[in-house]
C-alpha cells in the first residue's frame, strides 16, 4: 500500500495527488497518493473486510523460521508471486518483495522449494529487515544501498555490484532483479 493518510482540522486547499477526503465534524481525513486508487470500498467489521479483499494470510511481520517457510511451502510458483499473494502473506507488495528478493540474492522467478537452508534463511532475514525499516519510515526506504534506490532510474544499476539490472514481468507486476547476484539456479 502507497500513499498517506493526513488528518486536517481547517480545510486548506486541495493537492494535486488527494485522491479521497472523508468529512467528519471535527476535520476531514485526506488520502493522498500519486497513484490512482482502484476504488474505494466500507466495511462495517472483520467480516466485512474479508468479504471485500478475501482471506488473509498471517502478518509478515515477525513471521519467521518454521511459519514462514510453512506458508511459503503453500505455492508452488514464482517465489516473488507468491511473496505478493496476500492470502499466502499479508503485507508485501510489488517494491518490498523485489527489494526483499534482492537483498537476499534470490532470483524472483525461483520456487521457494528449490530453496536451500542458507537461501531461506537469508530470505527470512532480509523480509525482516525490509519490513521493519519501511514500517518506520512508512515507505520504502530511498537508500542509494537498496535496489528500491534505482527504481525510477532510466538506467538501473545494481547497488552491490554495478551491473545493468534486468526487469520483467513476474505475477503481473513489473520486478526488477541483478542478473549476476540473483542467479536463477
Ligand atoms: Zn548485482
């Protein structure tokens, strides 16, 4: 999820990239994003939350070792694919699953089943780490160290070890992932 929600108690005037403001008696709650919503839908409780998006999988967050690997073990299919199915886990999108698979030196189109032990622990930490410093921030952290650092580049450069970075369509979303650290066998 991208964007910010803002909280505003006098109505100034609206941005280019608010999206949605809700109106309540004491202010109005503003989303802002540069991207475009899909739509926007209520619900009253959990029960209506999961009518709307589907069952979810457990929180990323602080899901490590055994549980982890069980839920990841569900798919069979392109690891990043399945990173970014909410029903497997809840709460990696398209960036923090390239940066998440890059960070780990793992190719985004290997199965988590071809894994070793020493690829998923090193998936394991860098789901950690990535998630616990984008929580913080509350975006994904810009550091000229990270791949997400080159995203919005024309060119982009693998941080660690400078060669061209290759993108692709993988689970319909475009990834981006270095040819020479995240060999794909
Ligand atoms: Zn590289």
């Amino acid at each position: 999820m991208t964007g910010s929600l803002i909280w505003q108690e006098s109505h100034e005037e609206f941005q280019r990239f608010d999206r949605v403001a809700i109106y309540v008696e004491k202010g109005r709650l503003i989303f802002r994003d540069q991207r475009k919503l899909g739509g926007l839908w209520l619900a009253n409780d959990d029960e209506g939350i999961r009518e709307i998006i589907g069952e979810q999988g457990p929180d990323a967050l602080g899901l490590t070792g055994r549980d982890l690997t069980e839920r990841l073990g569900l798919r069979r299919g392109a690891l990043k694919s399945t990173l970014m199915d909410q029903s497997v886990l809840a709460g990696l999108g398209n960036m923090l699953s390239d940066e998440v698979l890059w960070q780990a030196r793992i190719h985004p189109e290997r199965r988590f089943g071809d894994l070793d032990l020493k690829e998923r622990h090193q998936l394991d930490l860098c789901l950690q780490r990535v998630l616990r410093a984008s929580i913080k921030l509350g975006a994904i952290p810009r550091r000229a160290t990270w791949l997400s650092s080159q995203r919005s580049e024309s060119e982009a450069f693998c941080p660690r070890c400078q060669r061209r970075l290759s993108t692709g369509h993988i689970g319909g979303r475009t990834s981006y992932w270095c040819p020479s650290c995240q060999a794909k066998s």
